[in-house]
C-alpha cells in the first residue's frame, strides 16, 4: 500500500511535472492567437489533456532510451529509473497510459489533427538518440516543443497560417536557446561518454553566443506574429517583456561563472512563458 501511494509522485518526478510551464503556456498562446478570443472550454480541456499526455509520453521514453547513460552520469544517475525506484515495466505501462491519453485527446479535436498525430509521436522517439550522433539536438528539442501552440492552432481552426509556423519557430528557438545552458550541466560527462552538444562542440563560449542568438531570434519572431496579426499592445508588451526577461537571464550567467545557471534555466524561463501568456490572454480579452 505504501509502495502504491508513492507512485504517483515517482511517476511525476520521472516526467519533471514542473516543467511543463515550459510548453503548456505556449499551447494556451497558440489557441488564443488563432481565433483572437478564448477558444471554447471544451477545446482548452482536451488540448491541455493532449498536452500532459504527450509531454508526458515524451519524457517517459526519453528516460526508458537515456536510462544506461543516465546511470553513468552522476547528475541523473539519481533519477527513477537507474536508481531502481520505477521498473521499466512500470515506465512503459505509464507510457502506454499516456499515449492513450494523448490519442484519445487527439480525435476530440479538429478532425484533420487525426491524421497529424503521429508526427510528435516520430519526435519523440528520435530526439534521445540524436545526442549520439549530433549538436544539433538542442535544435530538435527545440522544434518538438515548438509543435506545441502550433498543434493548438491547427487543432481548433484545422488551418496553419504562417503566423503559427512563426509563433511555434519562436518557442522553438527560445527553448533551444536555454538547452544550450542546459548542455552545460553535462559538459565534462559527455567529453568522457562520446556524447554530442553544442557544449561539446563548441565549448562554453558557442553556448552562450549560441544561447543569444537563437533568443535574438525569438524576439523577432514573436514579433513577426504580432505584425502579422495585427496585435494590439497589450501584445506587444508582452514581446517587450520576453525580451527583457531574456536579457536579465543572460545577465545571470557568464563564461567562468555558471553559479546561477540554475535560476537562468529554470525560474526565469518558467517567469517568460506565464508572463506572456498573461499578455496575449488580456489581448485576447480585450
């Protein structure tokens, strides 16, 4: 009974629940801008139950196909899996659940999102193994959560514009930008393991004039959206906040001073996706 009652919160922490601010915002952003009001209830409640579905199905088989260069790495080697506190058994059935949750999401929407679905599927499974074999794999982290307000759109209006493909370049490019600093954390274990990264590649200079131009970018980008839409400016405070908020995590790491690289990666990244999206609502709701 006891073992059970655990689960749940060894089952979250596998999927690094927290982090789903990352992606979750950006979703909600994308099921805004495409109908420039607050879509239906019943949209918001199954794309948010095909958002944690996936995410969720992303991060389990991340961890089944990394769990042996986990084990090696002393960071991760804690994590569910190489510390034997979920079997793979278990991570699979969660995975399975998952997917089921996500499919199920999936045909409550848009009908053509029933021919669409597999594509993040595909996403899924090939990001873990590219660090093996390329730097390019922050790129394609990247554009895998980008699919997020981008599967939104098309998931309530059945058409991608090219502002969709703008918005989700600009999560895209935003979430590889901080991967780049994440790429840090493991810089000496992945030298040792063979492993590639921009760290890797370029070493800690590239990740930071990496990490500023990929957020250069999706300055630009976003901006590119509120053009093309012809925002308000409740919108374009917003864009003006992301950019600040991007220059003060920039400010809190340098080459030869990593001390903050925790608080740059994770609270101001989780602050830039809230902090928008409670721009683009008040556009929205205006």
């Amino acid at each position: 009974m006891s073992s059970t009652l655990v689960l749940p919160g060894r089952f979250a922490s596998l999927v690094k629940f927290e982090h789903t601010v990352f992606a979750l915002p950006f979703a909600y952003i994308g099921a805004l801008l495409c109908v420039r009001q607050v879509p239906s209830a019943h949209d918001l409640v199954w794309i948010t139950l095909a958002m944690l579905g996936a995410r969720s199905l992303a991060m389990g088989l991340n961890r089944l196909i990394d769990a042996q260069i986990d084990a090696r790495n002393p960071r991760t080697a804690t994590r569910e899996l190489p510390a034997g506190r979920l079997s793979r058994a278990q991570v699979i059935a969660f995975c399975a659940l998952a997917f089921a949750l996500y499919l199920t999401s999936c045909f409550q929407l848009n009908p053509i999102v029933r021919w669409l679905w597999p594509i993040p599927i595909g996403a899924f499974v090939v990001y873990p193994y590219l660090k093996r074999f390329t730097w390019l794999s922050h790129l394609w982290l990247g554009a895998v959560d980008g699919l997020a307000p981008v599967g939104a759109w098309v998931a309530i209006t059945g058409r991608l514009p090219w502002e969709a493909w703008a918005l989700g370049g600009a999560v895209a490019v935003w979430i590889a930008g901080f991967d780049l600093f994440y790429s840090l954390f493991d810089r000496e274990v992945d030298l040792e393991q063979g492993l590639h990264s921009v760290a890797v590649r370029f070493g800690v200079t590239g990740v930071f004039w990496g990490a500023r131009a990929l957020h250069a970018l999706t300055v630009v980008l976003l901006a590119a959206v509120g053009v093309g839409l012809e925002l308000g400016w409740l919108y374009w405070l917003g864009v003006v906040a992301v950019a600040l908020l991007l220059v003060y995590e920039h400010s809190l790491v340098r080459p030869g001073d990593l001390r903050r690289l925790d608080a740059a990666f994770f609270t101001v990244n989780g602050v830039i996706s809230v902090v928008f999206f409670a721009f683009v609502l008040a556009e929205a709701a205006t």
